[in-house]
C-alpha cells in the first residue's frame, strides 16, 4: 500500500507515528528496511508475488514521521546505523 494522508489525527500526524515516536529501535529499523530499489520501489515491500511499492512506503512515511516527533522537526540527524538503537526521545527520557 502506498502512503496517504488520510486518517491523519487532529494534529496532522499519523496516530501510528506518534505511537511509535517512543520506541526508536523500531522506527529506526523501519528506516534502515524501507529503502528504495533503483526502480524507485520500497526493497521491504517486496514479495514474491509483486514488485512492490512505489517509495516512500507507508511504512517509511510512518517511521520518518515517528523519528521527527521524537527527536524534534529542527534536531534530526544524518541517518544512523543499526546498532545505534541507543539514540532516546527526549521527550521518555
């Protein structure tokens, strides 16, 4: 499925976004996975049956959405490897 804005919450951010804004070892993990191919697909939204998605997937979306909530629109960071789970929201700390 590719990303709408639809069903955003009163505050225009996806309510999947805010919920996972506090657990950062997930939304990095959806970053690190939720990656073009070179056709311009998402290589996580692949399966045997279809050649995917159209990037960004809305996974993807949801992820970088949860990551600017947690870290702040004006704070975020080149994009981290996967064992820096260790980065926390501000906001749970």
């Amino acid at each position: 499925m590719h990303s709408t804005h639809d069903n955003l919450g009163d505050d225009g951010t996806n309510p999947l976004a805010s919920v996972i804004s506090g657990m950062p070892e997930v939304w990095q993990r959806l970053l690190e996975e939720h990656v073009p191919d070179n056709y311009g697909r998402c290589l996580a939204c692949r399966n045997a049956s279809t050649a995917g998605v159209p990037w960004p997937c809305t996974l993807q979306v949801i992820a970088a959405d949860a990551r600017a909530i947690c870290l702040g629109a004006g704070e975020l960071p080149p994009e981290r490897g996967a064992d820096d789970a260790s980065a926390q929201c501000p906001a749970i700390r």
